[in-house]
C-alpha cells in the first residue's frame, strides 16, 4: 500500500512542478513581450517649442524633436504610441491618452500636472500684472498642489497600472524657468523670477512623492536644465514670445535632446 501512495505523492508534486514551471514560463514570456513604448502628457512630452510638428497631430502640436520621439527613433521599441498633447490635464489623460496602453507595454512615460496648477495663468499674470499679484497667484497655484493635484495625479497614475501593469512607468517633472541674477535686464523682477523657481520646485516635489507612492520612477530635468534657463544666455527654454505666445516657456528642440532626453534615458 505504500508504493501507490508514494507513486501519487511523486505524481501530485511533479504536476505542481510543471504548473510552477508552466506558469514562470509564461509570465517571463510576458515580460518580454511588454516592450512597447507609450508616451503621455502635455505640452512639454507633445514638444511644444520644439518645431517639426506631425501635421496629423493637429493642435496637441506633438513633435520629431520631442524627447519621446527621440527616444523611440533610438532605441526602436516593439511599439511606439505618441499621445502627449498640448494643454493636457489630468483629466485629458485619462480621457484620451490612455488606449495604447495594455499588457504589451514594457515603458511610459509622462509628464502631468503643470496645467492643473494653473501654470498658463500664473505665467500671464506676473507677466502683465503686479508683482503683488504674481506673487498671490503663485500662492494660489501651490495651495492646489497641496489640496487637489495630489488626488488628481493618483487618480492618473493607478489607470496607468491597470492598463499598464507591466509597465515600467517614469514620471517627468518640469524646469525652473529662469537663472537668478542672469542677463536679463527687462522683464519680469528678480523676486518674481525667484517665486517661480520656488513654484517649480515645489510641484516637482509633489509630483515626486505621488510618482514614488505608485512604484513610478521620477526623471527630474532641473539638473540637465541648470546652466541653461531663461537668462542664462544660452537658454533652453522659449521666453515670452508675442509672435507665438504658445511656445512660451517651452523646451526648445535643444532643451528636449539636451535636457529631457537625457532625464528620460536614465530613468529607463
């Protein structure tokens, strides 16, 4: 009697082995199947100051200069989806960027949140109102970051691990805008120039720590930019611009392979 149950107990663990085996042979098969690339965002991942738009992309304005297009052209992932758009929200993302995303996607990356934060405006209003005001709207703007955008940016970031789930995902942050006591003479004041830093440093901040919360990699661009602000005389960075008030404040194609790209590649 002892035989046959030793004989079933070899059959039972041998067919655990291969169910185990099996199953490891799948998810390693999977794994290396997840190796499209999906590029998501706003402005400043579309490339907006960059130039060479794709016509088909229509007013998301999304360029061959932008880092992900760079990126792609590299590197030749399996896949490449390119659906940054320009004045993208949290809630444009998870409206009409995220389709591409599925079990075959190995990398995204993102960039989110200055425009919740109302950077359009906070830049309008210390451009053409007081410094008092620039200085108010600022405060508004990271009293958001504190409150809302958290909630906002969470809500992004798990769709993206649902959809995504063998996704290595790297969140983006933004520059600072201007070297203080640079070679602008006109413009903006010193400490209007400096409270935008500041506003720039502190939505990196929160977009890190929600970024890391979710397992995402953070890539920040202030360290590839430094040297190279509004200001410094050779910017990376558009400054206002009357002709084409849209690319102001956006990466040049030179801030995008210089500054972004770099960011991107040692995140990956």
């Amino acid at each position: 009697m002892r035989r046959p149950r030793f004989s079933a107990y070899m059959t039972s663990l041998l067919l655990a082995v291969g169910l185990a085996l099996t199953g490891a042979a799948a998810a390693q098969a999977q794994t290396a199947a997840a190796t499209g690339y999906v590029a998501l965002g706003d402005s400043y991942s579309s490339g907006v100051g960059a130039g060479s738009y794709i016509s088909s992309s229509g007013s998301c304005n999304r360029s061959t200069k932008a880092y992900p297009y760079l990126w792609n052209a590299a590197h030749s992932p399996s896949s490449f989806d390119f659906t940054a758009c320009s004045g993208a929200r949290t809630g444009d993302v998870l409206a009409n960027q995220l389709g591409p995303l599925g079990s075959s996607t190995g990398l995204v990356s993102i960039t989110i949140g200055g425009n919740d934060a109302g950077f359009s405006d906070v830049m309008t209003t210390c451009v053409l109102q007081s410094e008092s005001n620039c200085l108010a709207r600022i405060a508004t703007a990271k009293a958001y970051v504190d409150s809302t955008l958290p909630g906002k940016l969470d809500s992004v970031y798990s769709a993206i691990s649902a959809k995504a789930p063998a996704a290595h995902v790297v969140v983006i942050g933004y520059p600072r805008f201007y070297k203080l006591n640079g070679s602008c003479l006109t413009g903006l004041s010193e400490n209007e120039r400096s409270a935008i830093n500041g506003a720039a440093d502190y939505l990196d901040s929160a977009i890190a720590a929600r970024a890391g919360a979710h397992g995402f990699t953070f890539a920040d661009v202030r360290g590839t930019f430094t040297g190279h602000e509004i200001c410094s005389g050779s910017a990376w960075l558009h400054s206002l611009n009357w002709l084409d008030i849209g690319v102001s404040y956006h990466p040049t194609a030179s801030g995008h392979s210089g500054g972004y790209l770099p960011a991107f590649s040692g995140a990956v």
